[in-house]
C-alpha cells in the first residue's frame, strides 16, 4: 500500500465513523421525541395509543380526584376542550386547579391519558413556554 492509498484509508475511516455516529444520535433522538398538544389540538391529531406525547393547559377547576394510594385523576383544559388525565405519584407542591401544567405519557386504547410526569409552574408569574403560547393561540390566557 502507497503512502497515498493509506491517507486515503483513513480519512474514509473516520467518514464512516461520524456518518455512523450520526446516524445512530438521529435514530436516538428521533425515538424519545414526545410532542406537545394542547386538549382541543387532540381533535385534528393522529396520536395513536402508546404514542408518548406532552399534553399541557390549565388544571380544569373541580377536576381533582384522588384515588387509591398515589393515584390521581384530573382533567386539563384550554377552556375549550378538557382531557381527563391519571397519574400514579407524587405531585408537584404548587400544583392545584387553575394553574398551569404540563403532564408527559400516553393515551391507553380506551382513550384515557396516563402520565408519568406532571410539571407544573413555579411562580405565580411563570407559565410553561408550550402552554403560555398554546393558551394565547386560543385567546384564553393574557400574560400580566
């Protein structure tokens, strides 16, 4: 092998490496992707049961319903459409009705949204980006 087929070797080497790194980040990536909807975005969606998505709005008012042990159902609105959401754990402290809430699971075959996370805001002013911009879209959130 000449010096040149050698060089030659290498660098087609490394293209095959970063190409196949590349690859694999995007498949990585591609699969824990979770997209946001807001309730009434749900109606023109395809989300399919088991898909992962992050559901966000405002905690309905008189939605709040607590189960056995940890459980937890509630319902989270845009003031135009309501998804009754469950959830299996600890909330967070300032969560409550009104507020605003971002819940990330999937919706089971039966249509019932399951959550593994809940997050809610932290202050009184702060609103999560996804919610405040879907809220304002609908015209039922108005920021201070």
């Amino acid at each position: 092998m000449t010096r040149k087929q050698k060089r030659l070797s290498v660098i087609a080497g490394a293209l095959f490496f970063l190409g196949a790194a590349t690859t694999l980040t995007f498949v990585a990536l591609g699969q824990k992707a979770s997209y946001f909807y807001m309730p009434s975005d749900l109606k023109t969606a395809s989300v399919e049961p088991g898909q992962r998505i992050r559901l966000g709005g405002l905690v309905a008012k008189g939605s709040i319903v607590h189960g056995k042990g940890a459980e937890i159902a509630f319902g989270v609105t845009d003031d135009k459409d309501t998804v009754k959401v469950t959830y299996t754990g600890i909330l967070p402290d300032l969560f409550r009705e009104g507020q605003g809430v971002v819940t990330e699971g999937s919706f089971r075959s039966d249509g019932e949204f399951v959550a593994d996370s809940v997050l809610a805001k932290h202050d009184e002013r702060y609103m999560p980006k996804e919610v405040a911009e879907g809220l304002k879209e609908k015209g039922v959130w108005q920021p201070d």
